[in-house]
C-alpha cells in the first residue's frame, strides 16, 4: 500500500515539475521575484514542493525536529552538495502528514506543524503546542533581486538572536546587522564587521524556546536583526543557493546537538591543549625560545605549550626554517619535550612564488598544478609574508591531501601543533585585502560535480578547506595521535578540523570584556574550543589589565597568552609587581587543580555538541518570573560546563559593584566554600538570587551550583606529570534532599585514540542529603583506563561544623569502615578521605 502511494506521488512529482519546466523555459532569470502566492502543491513523503509562479519551494523533514527548505526562483535547483552538512544528515528523512486546507497547506512531523498561507504566500512553523518558531515576515516572505535572495521572518519584541561565530559586540544579536565575509581584521573593534570567519548559523530564542537556523550558502552573505523593520529579522546571500534548515530545540542545547549531528562534532583534542599556552610574534632566535621555557619552567608558570610564529621561518616561507636563527631547531623541540613543553609551529597557506629556487612546496605544487589560478590561466600570484606567493586551490581533494604531506618533517621532529594563520584569505596591497573576485578555483570533490567556481563562492570555505588539509594530513601522517590544528578563518562545520582564537584583539579594557560574548557565540555556533589572545594582541596591558585577563582566560577553553611584535612582553612574569605575579600563577594553578572538571567538560562537548564555555540560558533555559530570560542582564557571566559560573564585571574597567542574578537552583562561593543564602523570596524555584559583587583583582567571583560535584586534581606543571595524591571530589550539596546532586569524570591517555576501543576511564558520582548528613556515592568506573589515584579525598562545602563522624563501603566487597573527617571553618569544608582506585564507594558523612 505504502509503496503504491510513494509510487502515485512520483508520478505527481514528475508531471509537476515537466509542467513547471515548460514554464520557465521561455523565461530569463527575472530582475526581482517575490513568492507571494502559492500556485501550486505537491506533497511529498518527507515534506511538501509548492509553485509560487516560477519559483519552486521544497521543504523536507530530515527528522522530526530538523526541516530543510530550498527555494528555486526558476524551478531549477542547483546541485544538492555541502561544504557544512554532513552527508548522511543530509540524505536523512521522515515521513509527514500532509496537511491541507482552503486557506493553508502544510505538513506535520511528530514534533513541528509546517504551514503555508497560500495567499498572500507566507510560510509558518510551530511546534505542535502551536508556539510559532518561525514565520514570515508579511508582505514581504521571500524575495530574488537577480541572483541575491532574502528570507524576511517575523521578529517578537522578545526574541533574541546568538551565534553568527566570533562576530564581535554584544551577546545578543538583536538590533544589529552582519555581513559574512572572511576578512583579516587587524585593529577590529567591537563594531567591526566582517572579520575573519562567516558561521551563517543563528539561534533563536524566546520564552525558554530556541530554533537553529543555518543558511547553507558560502557566498556573501548577511544578517539583519530589527534594523531594517523593527519587528522583523532577515538573512540572504548575494548569490548561490537559497538553502536554509531549522533545527527546533525545544531548548538551545537540543539545537546545538542538532547542529553538532548536522555538521558534525567538535574533535576530542589532546589533553594538553587544555593547558596553559605562551606565544608570541615571535619568539626567536632559538635562545630566546629556551629563555622563555626555562623561565616558565623557574616561574613555576604550568604550562603546556610554546607557539613559534613566523620568525622561526627562513624569509617567512611556510614549511622551511631559518637555520642561522634556529641552529639546533630539532634539539630544541626535543629540549622543550624534556621540559615537557609542547611546539606549536604557525604554516601559512601562502607558498612564496620561487621557481627553480628548490623550496619543495613551490615547485611540487607547481609541478602538480595545484595552485589557484588567474582567469587566463595563469597561476594567480598575491603578496604576502613572503613576498609573491601562490596558493593552494584547497576545494581541490587532491591538492588538500598534498598539502597535508607537507607536515611530515614536522611530525617527524616531535612537533605537536599546527597553526593556519592568514587564511580569509589575506593578501597584501589591494584594497579588498583578499584574493580578486574571478580568481578560478577548481572544485574537485567526492559529492560535487567538477567545475570551475569563482573566488566569490570560495572565498568564505577557503580558509575552513585549509585547515581541513592540516587535519586530515595530520592524521595521515600519525594515525594515532589526535591533531591540534587553530585555524583563524573557517566556516559553518570548521569544527571537525580546527580549533580557533578570534584573531588580532587589542590589549584594552572593552577587548577583554568583548572576548567572553565572543566566545559564548563561537560555541553556540559550533565552535566549542576556542580562545582570545590572554593578554590582548595589539598594544600592551597595564598591569592590571594582564592579570585580569589572565584570571579569566584560565577558564575559557583555550588560555593562550599572545601579543604583537613590538609589543610590551606580556609573559606572566612580565609587566607587574610581584603579587601580580602571585596572583596570574595561582589562577593558572587553578585551571591545572581543574582539569579533571575541564576534560570531563570537553569529552562532554566532542560527544554532545554543547560546548564547554556556556552563556546562562543554556543551563537555565526557562525565563523568570518577570518573563525575562534570566543571563540577558548579567553582562559577562557565563558557565564553563554545567556547574561553575564565572563571573566577570560586565565593564572590567569599572570599580563600581555589580549586581548577578544566581539562577533559583542554589549557589556556592568556589574561593569560601560557603553557600550563597537566596535573597527573600529567592528561594522558590523561580527567582534568580541577585548578588552584589565586588571586583577585586585578587578575586575572579565564580559559583558553584548546588549538586554539583567537582572532580579536581593534585597540581601539575603540566598535563605530561602524573598528578602525585588523590583525586578530589568536591561535593556541593542540593539544597533540599532529592534534589539532583551529581557530577562525573572522563579520563584518557589524552593523546591517542585508544578511547575508541575502551581505553577510557569513565564515573558517574551521586550525593544524597540524610537527616543528619549526607552520603557521597562513586560508581564504579567503566573503561580500562587505569586511573593515576589510589586514595579519593571528598570535600563537602556549604559545612558549618564538623562532622560527627563518617563511614565508607566499597562497592568491591570491602566492608565498611570508620573513617577519620577534618574540618576547615575558612573553607567551608568538612574532609574525609579513603583508599579507591576507580572500583567504587560509598561515603556516609553524619554532622
Ligand atoms: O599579519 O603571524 O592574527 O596572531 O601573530 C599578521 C603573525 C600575521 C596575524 C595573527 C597573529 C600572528 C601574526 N599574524
């Protein structure tokens, strides 16, 4: 039966589109179409195709909480291939109900209702609540001006807008506009726009309830919010497809799973990537690199990284070295090893253009023509750091997969990192600051058709296909250890392959305060591991500045402290007094005792999608009782993972007090241990608890939220030293009991992918408020990953006294045991501590 009908409708389906066919062949591409007027319909198993004149609209289901919708103002649709979606997401469907009426026609899944006013034309989304996600801006739904596009959605006084990458200003992108075109931005500002990256994916949210919009074209493209009409928001392109998905929540943490599904995960990195990272442009010669390792090293700074920049290279050409700068390059990233320092080493895109001169990556790229070339021909040359270079077509397989072999001697000396700088891409002494708009690239790729694509289509996924050269060579040339690659220009989907910063920042108050929105949108746009210049690029910091900038990079995804050549040095070290000294140590010590929490949090994200630094809606979706969302005014706090909320000034700068709205699920002091009491009335459920905070330089405010339990770790120098005492499980415990009070651990050999076949370390924690106590519960642990502990310490917080005395069980059989308990008045903390190795207790604490 089911058959006979898909059959019937593929018959429908071909006699429609001959008709619509015949239609237009007689027709040139109009100066202006608006699809104001559905003149015909089709539905299809997965979705619908409506006729609007010549236009052809379909939109399909590719789950039930995920639609995709194609407009042809022609009836001719491009061909159906992606730089962003994934394949298999991509070819997903499901089956709908089709849905008709006089004045609508439409379709539902299990979870959205897709409504089409058939006149004037007006396309609607609901869920099946009937809460609208999106819905045409009438009278203007869809509209063509030749080949640029514009979709016009209604915009509710109290919706809001985040993602669009690492567009700078506010958190919220309501009542402002963007354009899409990756641009090398030295010197922005926080009205600056394009700079280096185009992620044409946004999220709504209103009321607690979030959609994901993403606009898949890679040609300039742009995005307005309540600019042009004040209740309307609008995207388009200036060509290319009209091809957009709606990934529906209900929450925006669902949306980002189904952005991850979309166009895949966030890699794990390795471990040491979560360390702390100290570049420069640019540390040389070699002596200066060993100065800077030994002082971090005699500093007791931990540390993870060195980054070279291009200095290291001979006349700043990509893959070489400069010997007299660098006369033992090889016995040094050895000696940094040694001194468990990893190298990060920058490889521009840009291939200095030197026939017959011997430099291998010229003359193999140029003997395999994998140069990107001129209209006539010729290869296209651009000035850049070397002087004339030339550069890899990167839409090309072939050409990405050479460039990939590029990296061996490089893997082959130690190097742990890969740095794409300069990949918008930039070029030198032109006013567009990029290549020339006919320049001809080849696309040259499973899933598309062969063909020549102009520099406009390219331009925006160049830098993206760059950095997807780096990883995938990386991977070849050492299928066992995973790659770190940052990229500075990407595009929607980049995250399979690199992790990025958000380029030349400047060492100002309003830089620091813009990095952390920054970085909220980079994650909710899929790019979950990413960093600010600590420190600021461009100019020095003040003392003050530097340690505050510090503090705070320990706990975003990537803390790496860079700055500009001429530039005052920005080391931690540098620029202060001692107790500023003090005081950048202890934090980045801070991150160090975190890691286990930090990793948990990243293996999270590689799985999940949510990413590790998360603006407060994420976790508290729900608006408060006034109806506000509750972060919009919290300026620049935000959470890294599920339970700690770092809370920054919202102008750094300012001395005065500032106020944070607690959501209503019960907070800790992380410095006192102490529980935060809610204001009156702020302990309903539904009030966020307002806090006065003041800022002092010693004290980054962060909470803790109640039922958290924190794993935290001995301090290291670096992620290569195996902690040396206990794990520590820090035990926040719920307010009332049968509240949810859990946390977990995620551990690995942090370099290769032996996780993949069970060699992890994974353990679920549980805590229960008693009347009289509390009791602590590990799980054992799956995975065959040995852990580095033999002893567990369990903190609980939030103590007034001492306990009266404590008890453990291990789940492998050993009886029950009196254990010995401290309490830390200052600390808040009642301690007790027990013999596991990952097999598993459980701990009764009695006050
Ligand atoms: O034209 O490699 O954003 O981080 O230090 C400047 C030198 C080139 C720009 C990068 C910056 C890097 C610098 N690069």
């Amino acid at each position: 039966m089911l058959k006979a009908w898909r059959l019937s409708l593929v018959i429908l389906a071909i006699l429609f589109f001959s008709v619509v066919a015949t239609a237009t062949e007689v027709h040139l591409q109009p100066d202006f179409v608006r699809l104001d007027r559905v003149t015909a319909v089709q539905p299809l198993a997965n979705g619908i195709t409506i006729r609007a004149g010549a236009a052809v609209l379909h939109i399909t289901a590719l789950r039930d909480d995920l639609l995709r919708v194609r407009v042809a103002p022609d009836g001719r649709f491009p061909e159906d291939a992606s730089w962003t979606v994934l394949t298999a997401s991509r070819v997903d469907a499901v089956n709908v109900i089709a849905e008709n009426t006089n004045a609508d026609v439409g379709f539902k899944t299990a979870k959205l209702r897709v409504t089409i006013h058939r006149d004037p034309m007006s396309l609607r989304v609901t869920d099946l609540e009937g809460r609208v996600i999106v819905e045409n801006f009438s009278p203007r739904p869809i509209e063509y001006h030749e080949h640029a596009f514009r979709v016009y959605l209604r915009s509710p006084e109290d919706e809001h807008y985040f993602g669009l990458g690492d567009k700078p200003g506010p958190l919220d992108r309501r009542n402002a506009s963007f354009a899409n075109w990756n641009t090398d931005s030295f010197g922005w500002q926080e009205s600056t726009d394009p700079i280096y990256k185009s992620i044409p994916f946004l999220i709504t949210y209103r009321g607690g309830i979030s959609t994901g919009i993403f606009l898949d074209n890679t040609w300039r493209t742009s995005f307005d919010f309540n600019k042009e009409y004040r209740d309307a928001y609008s995207f388009g392109a200036e060509d290319g497809p009209l091809d957009f998905y709606l990934l529906y929540g209900p929450d925006a943490k669902a949306v980002l799973a189904s952005w991850a599904w979309l166009t895949g995960h966030t890699p794990l990195p390795p471990l040491w990537a979560l360390g702390f990272q100290q570049s420069r442009y640019s540390y040389y010669p070699e002596s200066e690199v060993r100065r800077i390792a030994d002082r971090l090293r005699s500093e007791h700074i931990p540390t993870d990284v060195i980054w070279l920049d291009i200095d290291y290279q001979l006349k700043n050409r990509p893959f070489t070295v400069d010997p007299e700068r660098f006369p033992h390059f090889d016995q040094m990233i050895q000696d940094l090893k040694a001194q468990h320092l990893k190298t990060v080493l920058i490889t521009d895109l840009h291939i200095a253009d030197l026939p017959g001169a011997n430099y291998k990556p010229y003359d193999e790229g140029q003997t395999k023509d994998y140069f990107v070339k001129n209209p006539d021909g010729s290869t296209f040359v651009g000035t850049v750091w070397p002087g004339k270079a030339v550069f890899p077509d990167f839409t090309r397989q072939a050409a990405r997969d050479w460039w990939g072999t590029l990296y061996a001697d490089f893997v082959h000396k130690g190097v742990a990192g890969f740095w794409n700088d300069m990949n918008e891409p930039s070029v030198f002494d032109v006013p567009s600051k990029t290549m020339p708009d006919d320049v001809q690239h080849h696309i040259e790729e499973p899933g598309f058709a062969s063909r020549i694509a102009s520099h406009l289509e390219v331009h925006n996924i160049f830098g993206m296909e760059n950095s997807r050269g780096t990883y995938e060579g990386l991977l070849n040339l050492a299928p066992n250890l995973r790659p770190f690659v940052m990229t500075r220009a990407s595009f929607a989907g980049g995250q399979r392959y690199a992790v990025t910063w958000t380029g030349d920042n400047a060492s100002t108050w309003n830089h620091l305060r813009q990095s952390i929105p920054q970085l909220l949108n980079l994650g909710l746009s899929g790019f979950a591991l990413s960093g600010a210049d600590v420190g600021g690029f461009a100019g020095s910091p003040q003392p003050d500045l530097l340690t505050r900038w510090l503090e705070v990079g320990a706990f975003e995804p990537i803390d790496r402290d860079h700055s500009a050549s001429g530039t005052h040095p920005q080391e931690p070290w540098e620029n202060g007094t001692p107790e500023d000294v003090n005081l950048r140590r202890r934090y980045i010590e801070e991150r160090y005792r975190l890691l286990p929490y930090l990793y948990t949090t990243t293996e999270e994200m590689s799985r999940t999608g949510v990413p590790m630094m998360r603006p407060l809606f994420l976790e508290f979706p729900w608006p408060d009782a006034n109806g506000s969302p509750l972060d919009f005014g919290a300026g620049n706090a935000f959470l890294l993972g599920a339970d700690l909320l770092i809370a920054e000034a919202p102008f750094p700068d300012e001395l005065d007090d500032y106020m944070i709205a607690l959501p209503p699920v019960g907070w800790y002091d992380y410095w006192t241990g102490a529980r935060i009491e809610p204001a009156k009335g702020g302990a309903d459920g539904k009030h966020p608890t307002e806090v006065r905070l003041h800022r002092e330089l010693d004290t980054l405010p962060i909470f803790v939220r109640a039922g958290a339990i924190i794993p935290e770790q001995p301090l290291v120098q670096s992620t290569d030293e195996r902690p040396n005492g206990p794990l520590i499980l820090r035990v926040y415990p719920p307010t009332n009991s049968g509240e949810k009070c859990s946390g977990s651990l995620y551990l690995d050999d942090g370099v290769s992918f032996a996780y993949k076949q069970g060699v992890f370390f994974r353990a679920a924690f549980t805590c229960q408020l008693m009347p009289d106590g509390i009791s602590v519960r590990v799980a054992p642990a799956s995975g065959s990953f040995a852990p580095w502990w033999k002893q567990v310490s369990v903190e609980i917080y939030g103590a007034t006294k001492a306990a009266s005395h404590a008890t453990v069980t291990h789940l492998d059989g050993k009886g029950g045991a009196l254990l010995p308990t401290a309490f830390d008045v200052k600390q808040h903390r009642i301690t007790a501590s027990m013999q596991d190795e990952g097999k598993g207790f459980e701990m009764k604490l009695m006050y």
